[in-house]
C-alpha cells in the first residue's frame, strides 16, 4: 500500500515537473530498471551503471562480446539480469554487478528469445518467438513448467516488447496488448491498449501503464481504474524508489528527481 500511494503521488508530480531542474541526469541511457534498495541501474549500449539513492555511481559492468544490452532487470539486487537478444544469452550480475552466472538460452532450445523476466522465486521467464511460446525455469536452465503456447490466448503470432514480474502477476507486454498472469504461469486476462501505451510498472495489485493522455492504474483485484492526465505524452519511462524518481527520457537522458 506504501508504495502504491508512493507511486499516486509520483504521478501527481509527473505533470508539475515540466520545467523543473532534476538533481543530476545522465545522458546516452536506453534502459533503466531498479531494485528495492532504490538503487537504479542505466544501461548505456554494452555498460551497466549502478547508481545510489544519492545519483552516486558505485559500481558499473561492461563487456561487448554480446553486443548491447537489450534489456535489463535488477528488481532483485543480488540477482541483476542483462538480457543480450542477438546472441540469446543472459548474465547475473551480484549486488556489486560482479558476474556470477552466464546462461545460454539457445543451448536449452530457445531458437528465438525476445523478452526475459526475473522471476520472484529466483527463476527466470522466457518468451521464445519462433514457437510463440512462454517458458519457465530456475537458475541452471533448467525448465520448472510446461511451455506456455501462447496462441491459444492471443490467436495470432506475437512480438512482444517487454516482459515484467512482480510478487503476484507476469505481464508480458506487445505494443497494443498486455496478457496477464499469475506468478504461477496461469493465464487471468487480456488487456487492450490505446495506441502508443507502454507499461510503467507493476506494484502489488496495481498495473501502471501510460498512453499520449494519461497515466492509468489499473488495480487486478478490484477491476478499478485510476487516471492522472500525462502532460508528457509518450515514450516517458520511470522507476520510483522510495528516495527517488528515475526518469528516462524520449532523448536518453536520464534525470533523478528526489521526493520530495
């Protein structure tokens, strides 16, 4: 509930901030993520940054024989994922993004891995494109459930653009939908969105998600909506911390806004 109103008032404060000068910003970032220390974690091509509640740079992570990084989850600090599609590889990172595991999707019979996400259990959710299917596993690849033949849900052939967990709900995210699931792998629904939409976050029972007019909660529970009008129209992405508001801008420019 604290980090539910947190995020209400973060919101709020999103259309007030047009103008304002942010605490410090780091520019060429084209991804962030957090993890429940509120630390943040940008992403600049093949480099990782950790940054502290205070915007300070304490630990950073390159490598390029992957190529970029083409998403990142650090929702759970001593297990950060980097996501690297082009080769269908995966490393874990520790609290200090010292290296700890690299997994080769490809070597388990994923021809074609699009999203990942970090399980709240320590495993890890895979969408394969080819097969249009969602899979399951623990930390050595090995596989926990039985395929998730994602046609039976959608009829068609999916290309999704981001996955996100939380301690309840799977939300695998395309540009015009979302398909919501239990943290278990059981389908619930299927939401449409608006043109131009794109989820911001996932907390508790709330969905947060944004389109050129508002930003939407949608809580899971109670089928209820909440809409703040977004004065920033699209392409905005945020992590909220308990100290701070991470803002990645349409220009990759990173700005850390602290609540104030």
């Amino acid at each position: 509930m604290c980090k539910f109103l947190l995020l209400i008032g973060f919101l709020i404060t999103l259309t007030k901030l047009e103008g304002q000068t942010p605490a410090d910003s780091l520019r060429g970032v084209t991804l962030i993520s957090s993890d429940k220390l509120g630390n943040c974690y940008a992403v600049l091509e093949s480099e990782v940054i950790k940054l502290d509640p205070s915007g300070r740079k304490v630990n950073n992570f390159s490598r390029k024989d992957f190529g970029p990084i083409s998403q990142l989850d650090a929702r759970d600090p001593l297990r950060v994922h980097l996501f690297y599609r082009d080769f269908g590889m995966v490393r874990i990172l520790d609290n200090q993004l010292g290296e700890t595991t690299t997994l080769d999707l490809r070597s388990a019979g994923l021809i074609d891995p699009v999203v990942i996400a970090n399980a709240v259990d320590g495993g890890l959710w895979v969408y394969e494109s080819i097969n249009n299917q969602l899979f399951k596993y623990d930390d050595r690849l090995q596989q926990q459930l039985l395929a998730i033949n994602m046609f039976q849900f959608s009829g068609k052939p999916l290309n999704p653009i981001a996955m996100h967990a939380s301690d309840n709900w799977l939300v695998l995210e395309t540009i015009d939908e979302i398909y919501l699931f239990d943290r278990f792998g059981s389908y619930a629904r299927t939401i449409t969105l608006a043109e131009k939409s794109k989820v911001l976050k996932i907390e508790d029972q709330v969905l947060w998600y944004s389109d050129a007019s508002n930003f939407i909660g949608l809580n899971l529970r109670l089928n209820t909506e909440t809409k703040i009008p977004n004065t920033f129209g699209e392409g905005l992405q945020v992590e909220i911390t308990p100290a701070n508001y991470w803002i990645l801008n349409p220009d990759n420019t990173l700005t850390r806004i602290p609540v104030k």
